[in-house]
C-alpha cells in the first residue's frame, strides 16, 4: 500500500467533485443488492453504511425492518439527511461519536481504496463494531491491482486489504470470486 502526501481538504474536495452527480437519489448499486440477496444472516442491526453517500441503502434496511445508520464526509449526506435518512456527516478515518462494539454490521462499498488514511478508518471500524465488515473493492487489471482513482492510496492486491483488517484484529471469512468491477472481503472482528 503506498499513500500519496494530500492535504485533508484537497481530499474531501476532490470526494466532493467525484460524487457531484449522486446529489438526489439513485439506485442502490448492484453489489450492495448482491449483500442483500447473498449474506442476509449477516445483516443484524445495527448497520452502518460507511461512504453512505446520500444514504438510499439505507432506506432498503429500513424497509427489513433493521436499524441502520450512514457515514459520509461529504456534502452529499446533506440530501440523505433531508429526507429522514440517519447519516452522520462525518470522516471514518477519525473517530466518531459512536461507542465501541456498537455496530452489528459494517458494508464498505467501493471505499477503502479512496480513504486517505486507510489504517485509521479500519482501525475506528475495529473500535465501532462487533460483528461482521463486508467490503467490496473494485478490480481494475488482471494483476488485482486497487488503484485510487485520485492516485493518492493504492493496495497493489486484495491480500493488501486483507492484511490491513488482520492488522487490526479481524478475521478474514471469506473473499468473493472476483467478476469484471469488484470483489468482496467479509471479515468478522
């Protein structure tokens, strides 16, 4: 994993930009859907949605009658928490105003490779959960590279993600088959 010097708010500037056309709703994307239909044992409340954008996963949760909450750095939570949706504005690389162990469930889709402190956010996910961390990463080359598509984290493989969730105490369960845009991590602390 190489981190690339960024100043914090050239970070959420640059996340802000990367989003500006998810501002109103949007479909829950095909990978969440694939949580849904493959792993609904793992799905205990409470439930975060970490880079929840503007939070529509969290109605479908809502809808199953599980309790589930959002965190986004960006301006993008601002449409989510105008239509009732409970989404924290907030950075997982810092800590955050939940007690330890609170979490059941933990989705992170398509966001580790954009942390610019990826040891920080899996650390405080460490400290906020007491269950299971599903992630999916995009795989972008045949050699499993994660890039960033900013260029300032790169894993050079899905062992790299794996590594930093063992570095902080979680147990790898499984990794998903990869398909053309993504594969799955689910590790239980």
């Amino acid at each position: 994993m190489k981190v690339y010097p960024i100043e914090e708010t050239e970070y959420k500037h640059h996340q802000e930009e990367r989003h500006v056309s998810n501002f109103n709703e949007y479909e829950v994307s095909f990978w969440n859907e694939d949580v849904i239909k493959n792993h609904i044992n793992l799905l205990q409340g409470p439930i975060l949605d970490v880079g929840c954008r503007n939070g529509k996963l969290l109605d479908t949760f809502k809808e199953m009658g599980i309790e589930a909450k959002g965190i986004e750095i960006t301006d993008i939570a601002d449409f989510g928490i105008s239509q009732g949706r409970d989404i924290y504005k907030g950075d997982i690389q810092k800590k955050t105003p939940w007690p330890d162990k609170y979490f059941k469930t933990i989705i992170a889709s398509h966001v580790v490779e954009h942390f610019l402190y990826p040891e920080d956010a899996i650390k405080e996910m460490a400290r906020i959960l007491s269950g299971y961390l599903i992630i999916h990463v995009p795989l972008v080359s045949t050699k499993e590279t994660l890039h960033n598509y900013s260029e300032y984290v790169s894993f050079e493989s899905i062992e790299d993600v794996c590594n930093l969730l063992i570095r902080h105490g979680f147990i790898i369960e499984e990794v998903g088959e990869k398909n053309d845009l993504n594969q799955k991590i689910i590790a239980k602390i």
